[in-house]
C-alpha cells in the first residue's frame, strides 16, 4: 500500500460538475444497502459501473478514477490486494462542498458501506446469540417453575422471589468494575470468559437438590452476566456511529425478546422428555447451559479486540473504521486505560438524573421478563400452553423494538422515543391491574403485548444516549458499567414486590412498577427538554444552528466546554 500522509476521511470526493455521476453513484448506494456485501459483487458492482460511465466521457470517469478536482493531501491511498482504497481530503473543503451524500468517491463510498455490512454481518449477530443464551439462562427459571422446580426442591412461603431478588444484587454491584475491565482488557477476553463462566454455573443448576443449592448458583450466575450487556454496549460503540448505535443495540437486545419467545418454545419440546429419574426442568438448565459455554467458547477466536484488529476487515476498511469513529463517535480511538478518566463526568449535576432514568426504566423490564409466564397463567391454561402463549408477545415486542430505534436513529432523537416507550408499558400494565383478568382474557393478554412492546425499548435508547454524549472511551466504559448496575439493582424493585400473598393480580407489583415508569418520564423529560434547550442557547449565541452530526467529534476534545459542542437529544 503506497504511502499516504494527511488525515484520512473515508467516503468523499469533490467533482466540479453535476453530471450522470452523482445520481449514479447514490442509486447504487441505496441499491448497495439492501443486498448482502460479497468481494465478487463489489468488483462486479464497480467494473459495471465504470463502463458505463465512461460512455459518458472522461469527466464523469474521473468522479471513480480518483483524479477529481480534490485539495491536498493527495486524493487516494489504494489496496490494490483488495481493491478497494481510502479517499484523503481536507475537512474544510469537504464541509464547504455541501451534503457530502451527493460528491461521493465511488470506490471509497463502497469501502465505507462494505464496512458497515461487514460489522453488520459479522459482528452484531455474533454477539446477539450471545445475549440470546445470557437471557435464556437468566430468565428460564421462570419455565422451569412452571414443571414444578419449586416443588421438587421444596421451595417454602417467598423463596422463589427471594430466588430471583438475589440474583440482581451481585448482577447490579459487578457491572462497574466489569466493565472496567473490558476497556483494559478489550472484549475479545471478558465477554466470552463472562459467557464461560455463566453458561457453567447455568448448567450445573441442574445438580441443586434444595433452595441453598440454587441460590448459592444463581448469586453466582448473576455475577457473571452482570458485565455483558454494559460490556457489550460499550464494545459496539468502538464500531459503531453515534447515529447507528440505538438501532444495533436493539438488534443485539432484541435477542432477549426472541429469547423469552424461543425460551416458550424450547421448554414446550423439553419438558416433553419422560425420563423418570431426571425432571424436565433439569433438561432444560443441562441443555440451555451446555449450548452456551460451546458458544462462548468459540467467541474467543471470533470476537476482535478493535477494529483496527478485526480479522474480517481489509487493511483499508480498518482506515474507515478508525474515521468514522473520529467523525462520530469518540474525540480519540486506542487510548489507554485511565482510572482518572472514567470518573470524569461523574461530577456534573447531569450525572444524578441519569442514575435515576437508569435505575426506574429497567423495573418494568423486570417485571415482563421475569414474570411474563406467571402472568399469563393467570389466564387459565396449562402449563404447556402458558410457555406457548408467552411467544407472541415478546415476538411483536421484538419487531416494535426495531420499528421504534430505527425511528431514533433516523432522526436522532432520543428523549420522546423513550417517553414514548414508558408509556406503552405502563398503559399495559395498569389494564392488567384493573380489570378481572379470567373475565376479560383477550384484554389481559392485549396488555401482554403492550407490556413486551414499551419494557426492552428503554434499555437501549438510554444506553445509546448517555454514550451518544460521552466522547471519551474510558469514560463510556465506566459510566455505562454503573448505570446498568443501577439497572440491575432497580430489578429487586420489581422481584422484592411479586410475592405470592399478591397472587393471582399482583397489584402491588404493577402499581410499583408503574410508579417507577412514571418517575422515568419525569427525569427523561427534564434532562432531555434541559439538552434541547441548551442546544438552542448556544446556536443563538454562535448565530448558526449546528446540529451535533454537524462537527467531528474529534474536534471536540474539550467535550461540552467546546463552543460546537450540541448534545444528543
């Protein structure tokens, strides 16, 4: 690869005239986006188009050659091994050509999009079977009372909810210094050494014979997961942008709905095994956790530590990596691990609303996740039925997650999303508070849906926003790992309130987490309506309007100090 000097920018180059080149090129980025990424489609794709244009004279056939009207550094730095190249332009030129979407530079805007697909392909679905087996193996206790655990490790009085309220304590107090670790020791080592390490104690949940057994296992398994969804999010911010992180941690925590979903469904076949010297419910912890240290396992040569590592990316896509993310995304990538760092935004007032959002929104995520069986026995079906009818609820859950992201991706708002979401759920669950569920069971289980669809949308748009205005690596690391700690812990809300003394309605429980949920809003709003309006302060004080894509985030060092900096609302 020749060498280059200047500050690389992928994606971007300048033409002087406004022919067939433009057009061309963003029908064929748009076209780019609905199929699957191959290297033979990118070559086919490319020669195609350079005949084509070349039809059209030398002019049009410059916008691919790279010999544009560009200023210095030089325009291209090429990958003849993979043919694909990187474009090298100054950033005030680029700014001042306009919308850079309609002057691109066809082979770097291919490099940019193939990036993207290959994180998409490679990457994100990887990790969301991870967090499949890691909802899997936190909620299947719920299945597993449903074939008679309780009884047959002679559960007594509030032992169940004490089982499920302890698990949060160890899962809240470790996600910090988890999530310490995963910055300093990358994710490629702790998310599959956590999944490990979970998917062992989910298995051998399976040898516990009386309630000190389990809950010495579960205290365990929850100390184990808690790093993984903070480690997680904060790993996909080292890839993605801050205008594609909501979307992909939903398609990442989507994996939790299809997990209570498929977790119906694989607890209907194995609970079907008659074996009369093991129980279904041990086959179910002996299977599920089996599945998940082989995929763990297996995470450790998949997983790369960065980008700028990743096995799956050529040397020139690993240059656009490393600008994207300086475009939008962190003020600097590679930095080293800095204790002093990761504490530097807890000492804004900002700080004390973001603990509350992050330990009231999770509540009502608790209550759907793990009780959403219970609930729905109340209807009165078998227990074969009851794991059968939890599917659809959390499988229209899962595609409402994706609709309502997308929708905060695509216009980069976050505050009224997750308003928004709040209220869903809460309007589910005062229905079921409120009325006579066996007399009314199409309306109790309309609330279902309504309950799946608000509860998991919260968890991804409030990690997506406090990371969306963190720019530095060490602290998103941090931060993140105390905010779903406080998360987990806002789960012993909902356990320490679902008692059997409240069966069958479980009023308490619903009016709880629907105090929680309303608690959420208020903080949501303040913060969010306080950033929108500090937005607007600074734009009448600068006489512009500047939206926060509008500046590299690499020119904001001095974070919300800086006179460009606007928050991501």
């Amino acid at each position: 690869m020749a060498a280059c000097t200047g500050e690389p920018f992928v994606g971007y180059a300048h033409q002087e005239d406004d022919g067939l080149c433009r057009p061309l090129l963003s029908i064929c980025y748009l076209h780019l986006v609905l199929v699957q990424e191959t290297r033979p489609f990118k070559h086919f794709i490319e020669e195609k188009l350079r005949g084509i244009v070349a039809m059209f004279g030398s002019s049009e056939k410059n916008a691919f050659d790279g010999d544009s009207k560009q200023v210095s550094p030089p325009a291209t730095e090429a990958d003849h091994d993979m043919g694909s190249s990187v474009a090298y332009i100054d950033k005030a030129a680029e700014k001042s050509y306009g919308p850079p979407f309609f002057q691109p530079s066809f082979v770097s805007i291919l490099t940019l999009l193939l990036l993207v697909r290959k994180l998409d392909f490679y990457l994100l679905p990887f990790l969301s079977l991870m967090y499949f087996f890691n909802s899997v193996d936190r909620s299947n206790l719920g299945n597993a009372k449903t074939d008679g655990m309780d009884k047959d490790l002679h559960f007594i009085g509030e032992e169940y909810s004490l089982l499920i309220l302890l698990f949060y304590i160890p899962n809240g107090l470790c996600d910090l210094p988890l999530n310490m670790l995963t910055k300093k020791w990358s994710g490629k080592i702790m998310l599959p050494g956590l999944m490990v390490s979970w998917g062992a104690c989910a298995l051998l949940q399976c040898a516990a014979y009386n309630f000190a057994g389990m809950v010495v296992l579960r205290l365990f398994l929850g100390a184990f997961e808690a790093g993984f969804f903070a480690g997680t999010v904060f790993y996909l911010t080292l890839f993605y942008t801050r205008g594609e992180l909501g979307f992909r941690i939903a398609i990442f925590f989507g994996s939790a709905l299809l997990a209570a979903a498929f977790s119906g469904l694989i607890s209907y076949g194995v609970f079907q095994i008659n074996d009369p010297q093991v129980q279904g419910w041990k086959f179910l912890f002996i299977i599920e956790g089996a599945m998940t240290v082989l995929i763990g396992t297996a995470a450790f040569w998949w997983l790369p530590a960065t980008p700028s590592t990743a096995w799956f990316l050529t040397p020139a896509e690993r240059a656009a990596a490393r600008a994207r993310s300086l475009r939008d995304s962190s003020s600097s990538t590679g930095v080293e691990f800095s204790v002093r760092e990761c504490f530097q935004h807890w000492k804004t007032w900002k700080f004390f609303p973001w603990m509350v959002i992050s330990f009231t929104y999770p509540v009502a995520f608790s209550t759907t996740a793990n009780f959403l069986p219970q609930i729905v026995a109340r209807l009165g079906y078998s227990v074969v039925k009851t794991n059968l009818w939890t599917v659809a609820p959390n499988a229209v859950g899962f595609v409402f997650l994706l609709l309502v992201t997308y929708s905060s991706d695509r216009f980069r708002e976050r505050t009224f999303h997750i308003v928004f979401a709040l209220l869903v759920s809460g309007v589910g669950m005062v229905i079921l508070a409120t009325i006579d569920v066996l007399a009314n069971k199409g309306v109790a289980y309309f609330a279902c849906f309504m309950m799946a669809s608000g509860a998991y949308i919260p968890s991804c748009l409030v990690h997506s926003w406090h990371n969306n205005n963190n720019l530095n690596e060490n602290s998103r690391a941090a931060t993140t790992g105390l905010l779903v700690g406080l998360g987990n812990l806002g789960g012993i809300l909902s356990a320490g309130t679902f008692r059997q003394q409240y069966a069958p309605k479980y009023v308490p429980t619903l009016i709880a987490t629907c105090c929680c949920n309303l608690v959420c809003i208020v903080f949501t709003l303040w913060l969010g309506g306080w950033m929108k309006m500090e937005n607007r302060r600074r734009d009448r004080e600068m006489g512009e309007v500047i939206r926060p894509e509008d500046i590299d985030t690499d020119e904001l060092a001095d974070g919300e100090r800086s006179a460009k900096w606007r928050y991501f609302t």
